[in-house]
C-alpha cells in the first residue's frame, strides 16, 4: 500500500507540472485543427461567401429593377401630364375656334336673311309701281276715250232738250254697261 | 491513484481533487505515454462535429435560408463580421476569415464539452492544445507581419514611432519581450488556464457534494444543497467563460493579425 502510494506520488508529480503538455494530445490538435482548416477553406467559406455574393446580387439586382420600374413609371406618368395638357389645351382652342365660327355663321346668316327681305321688299315695290303705272296708263287713255265719246255724243245731240240730253246719258250709260260686259265676257 | 488510495484514507476527512485529477487514465495506453486520451477522442469528434454541420448549413446554398443555413449563417457571419471584418477591416480581411472562423469554433466546441453532461471535459484543460493553438496564432501574425512589410516589420513591431530617441532602450527591449515573447505564452496560458480551474471546481464541487452526502452527520448531508446551489452558479459562469474565452482568443488573434498587417501605422 505504502508502496503503491509513492510511487503514485512520484507519478503525480511527473505530471504535475500542469504546464508540461503531453506531446501526443498537442499532435491530436495540430492534426485535427489542421483537417477542419482543410474543410473549412475547401468547402466551407467558399459556399458561405457564394451565398452570400448570390444574395447581396439578388438583393442589388431587385432594387436595381425597382428603380428602373419606378423611373419608368414616373416617366410615363410625365407624358401622360403633358399629353393631358395638350389635349386641354386643344380641346380649349377647338372650342374657341367653334364658338368663333359659329358667331360668324351667325352673323352670315342675318346678313344674308338681311339682305333677301330687301331684295324681296325691293321686288315687291317695283311690281306695285308698275301696276300703279299700268293701271295710270291704261286709266288715263280710257277716261280719255270716255271723255271724248261723251263730249262727242254731246255735241252730236241737241242740248237744248232735257228729255233728249236725258236719253243721251242713258244710251252712254247703256253703251258703257253693255261696253263693261262685252269686256268682261 | 490518489482515487484508489482515498478510501482507505480515514472517511472523516475531505481530501479535494487536485490537478493530477485532471489526467484521466488512457482509453487506449501505449508504450510508456499517456496513450490515447479522452481528450484526443474530444479532439478528433470536434473536427467532426464543426465539419458536419457547417457543411450541412451551408451546402443547400439557398437565397432564403431554412432553418439550418439560417443557423450556420449566423453563425458564421458572427466570425465574418463581428470579428473579421470589424477588427482587420479593409477589403482583404476576407483572406483571413477561415483560420479565425476554424479558430473561434474549433475553440468554441472544445471548451463546451466541459458543459455537456457526461462529456464534462474542456480539451483545452490539459495545456497541449493550447500550446498549439497559440503556435499557430504566432507563426500566422508574424509571417503575415514579414509578407506584408518585408523584414523591417521587425523593426515597425519593436520601435514606436513618435518616441523620443532617449526613451528608446527602455521601450524597444519592453516592446520586444511584449509582442514576441509574453503574447503567446499569455494567448495560450489564458485559455488553458480559465479551462482547467473551471473543470477544477466543477470537480470540486462534485466530489464535495458527494463527501457531504456520505457522512452520518444529518446537518453535514443537507449542507451539500448549499454546495449544489454553488456549483450551479459556478457551472453556468463556467458555460459563460467557455464562450467567452473562445471568442476572446479569436478576437486577439484577429487584432495580432491586424497589427501585422497594419505595423506602419502603430
């Protein structure tokens, strides 16, 4: 027992010293570091960073996208501003340019109705007149056959007698009406 | 050994574990080492674990993750980002992304081993592993510091610009021993060191609890839920500083890296 207990003292003391490392477990490390070393250069970083690369281009490449969505978007937009700007502003000019011509039209038609009921009023006058004048005329020539028939058969007779002068008008009075009524058929 | 001497020891007296606990016999002994240990079984099943689930995360490579790319994404656009990008910056701290990626979690995994039931053993409690890391941080920093400034980066690492000439045989021997001689034994000795007193009072904590649960004193076995209530305290710190310490050890050898590549302007 005695025995066995120093030599487990020397023993101890041999080992000890924690800071005397043991030869075979610092290999163990050296190697078992060195192989994951190994895999992690290999395989390890190399997969980790190429996601990460794949990512950041995606993440990158969608905003790029969205930018240039957004720009074209905005774009479109602009145009369709100035394109409804433009079409007010026709719609605007079309408008006055109606209203304007439709005050002309107007105007052209009043002139020219205007100017009809002159020219009618004119025709009408010019008729009248020339009847009046015809009628003058033909008046004028009739009252002086008349006068002149009349005068003629006066003087023709006796005016002495009444009874005979009296006879006289009523034959120019007999000759007027059947004169009228072979004038008339 | 101590283990098979302790019950014959006299059972009134509370004999703690010691650092010789630390040496767990060897699953597979041979010749006059050690052999082949729990912790290199650790080891080797880190490697494969960290290799297996990050290949898993990140093999489907899709652009909107599920659940475990999501993950591993995180996860390695923590190291990425937060340590990477944020400390060497510029536009080629993407080089150096997978040694601190492999560093934080080959670190991050081994140390959490000490948290997990059963396993309940930090690789890095035994200072081999830590040795080793820090090696690599060494050699890394100073061969980028050479790559990057030619054999004058020794000069821009020692002597400060902007001293004054009599100040310089205090500061350069003072930068000297700094940066080339106490930075990895600090860098390694940390790690190891906040492992190993973790694990120790882990241990502690468990051998006390059972020492209080087997003595006939009825005061002496409720006392150990005092302890227990302890060592759930001390265990979830644990957890906490096994992070922590993953990331620190990442985070420093980021900022060596950047002061290699950076020397003429420090």
């Amino acid at each position: 027992m005695n025995q066995l207990i120093i030599s487990a003292a020397t023993e101890g003391e041999a080992k000890g010293n924690p800071l005397i490392p043991n030869v075979w477990e610092m290999g163990v490390v050296l190697v078992g570091f060195a192989v994951l070393m190994y895999i992690v250069v290999k395989f390890v970083v190399p997969m980790f960073e190429k996601t990460f690369a794949e990512r950041a281009e995606a993440i990158e490449g969608g905003i790029a996208k969205a930018e240039a969505a957004q720009a074209e978007a905005s774009a479109a937009l602009e145009e369709y501003k100035q394109q409804l700007t433009d079409a007010r502003a026709e719609a605007n000019r079309i408008r006055e340019e109606a209203r304007a011509e439709g005050a002309q039209i107007l105007a052209d038609l009043k002139a020219k109705a205007a100017a009809e009921s002159a020219r009618i009023t004119e025709q009408a006058h010019a008729a009248i007149e020339s009847e009046r004048q015809a009628a003058v005329v033909s008046l004028r020539s009739e009252v002086g056959t008349l006068a002149t028939t009349l005068a003629g058969r006066i003087v023709g007779e006796a005016l002495t007698d009444d009874e005979r002068a009296a006879r006289v008008v009523d034959r120019f009075l007999a000759d007027l009406e059947t004169q009228s009524a072979g004038a008339a058929k | 050994m101590i283990a098979l001497a302790l019950p014959a020891q006299d059972s009134g007296s509370f004999t703690p574990p010691g650092i010789d606990e630390m040496h767990l016999p060897a699953i597979l002994p041979w010749g006059a080492h050690d052999g082949f240990s729990k912790q290199m079984l650790l080891v080797i099943l880190s490697v494969v674990i960290i290799a297996t689930f990050f290949i898993l995360a990140a093999r489907k490579q899709q652009l909107v993750p599920g659940k475990l790319q999501f993950a591993g994404e995180m996860a390695y656009g923590f190291v990425r980002n937060s340590i990477a990008k944020d400390i060497i910056g510029g536009k080629d701290f993407i080089k150096y992304v997978p040694l601190l990626f492999s560093l934080f979690f080959f670190i991050l995994v081994n140390n959490i081993y000490g948290a997990i039931p059963v396993i309940q053993l930090p690789s890095f409690s035994h200072v081999g592993g830590a040795y080793v890391m820090a090696a690599i941080v060494y050699v890394t920093w100073i061969a980028i510091g050479l790559k990057k400034n030619g054999i004058k980066y020794f000069k821009l690492a020692t002597v400060p610009s902007g001293v004054p000439w009599y100040i310089l045989p205090i500061v350069v021997p003072i930068e000297i021993i700094s940066n080339f001689l106490v930075r990895p034994v600090t860098h390694s000795l940390r790690l190891f060191a906040t492992m190993l007193a973790g694990h120790l009072i882990v241990m502690l904590a468990g051998s006390g609890i059972e020492f209080l649960v087997m003595q006939e004193n009825v005061l002496l076995k409720g006392a150990s839920v005092l302890v227990l209530v302890g060592a759930i305290a001390m265990y979830m710190l644990e957890a906490l500083i096994m992070a922590l310490q993953a990331y620190v050890f990442t985070l420093l050898t980021a900022i060596y890296i950047e002061g290699a590549l950076h020397a003429d302007s420090h």
